[in-house]
C-alpha cells in the first residue's frame, strides 16, 4: 500500500515521468546517480545478481516489479530503516510519511509536502 502510494507521489505512477529539473524519472523518481547504489542496495538485500544486470540502468525502462524491487530494496537497505518501516508495515501513517522523508526524498518542497499530506492518508 504505502509504495503504491510513493508511486503516486512521485510521477502520478507514471513510468515515463521525468523531472524538470533533475535527472529524476520513473515511478519513483530515482536519478540516474542513485540508480547505480540502489541495484548495490538490491544486492546487499540478497537479489540474485542475474536479476540485479536486467534491470536497465534507464528508470524509464524498468518494470513495474522492477522499479518495485529497487524502491523496497533501497528503502531495506538504509541504516535505521527496519524500525520505521515495521510501523508502515503495520499502517501507520506517520511513519509512511517520516519514511519517505527519511528515505526516499530528502529535501522536499511544499508542493511535494502537500501530495503527501493528499495522498497518505
């Protein structure tokens, strides 16, 4: 529920979303400096390497269980995220937005600040 909601979002869960001002796109909005650490992440977390070289460096081109697997993986795989993301787990709102935040976009503006609030609830 709560990386569906991620995927809304960050592009509206649209594939081919690209940001206007970064490098970002895809459903998650990875840039393409993070997509390299992120499929480290993927192996850090135990994918098989063979899955990890499929997935296309493009974010654009990645399928929905790709994009999936990156995004949970990357979340997994951070210091200090497995006490937080047992309280998503669970449906804690709260936590489903401080985990975003501590996680995925570090630096929101207050349009991003607003879909959250819209979009976790």
């Amino acid at each position: 529920k709560w990386s569906r909601m991620v995927r809304e979002i960050e592009s509206d869960d649209n594939p081919k979303a690209a940001a206007e001002t970064t490098s970002a796109k895809g459903v998650y909005q990875f840039t393409d400096a993070s997509v390299e650490t992120a499929k480290n992440r993927m192996h850090n977390m135990g994918f098989f390497l063979e899955d990890i070289r499929d997935v296309p460096t493009n974010p654009h081109e990645w399928t929905d269980e790709q994009a999936d697997c990156i995004f949970l993986a990357n979340m997994f795989a951070q210091r200090g995220s497995d006490k937080l993301l047992s309280k998503v787990a669970y449906g804690d709102l709260d936590a489903m937005k401080m985990a975003y935040y501590k996680f995925h976009h570090t630096d929101p503006d207050t349009p991003t600040r607003q879909r959250v609030d819209n979009i976790i609830i």
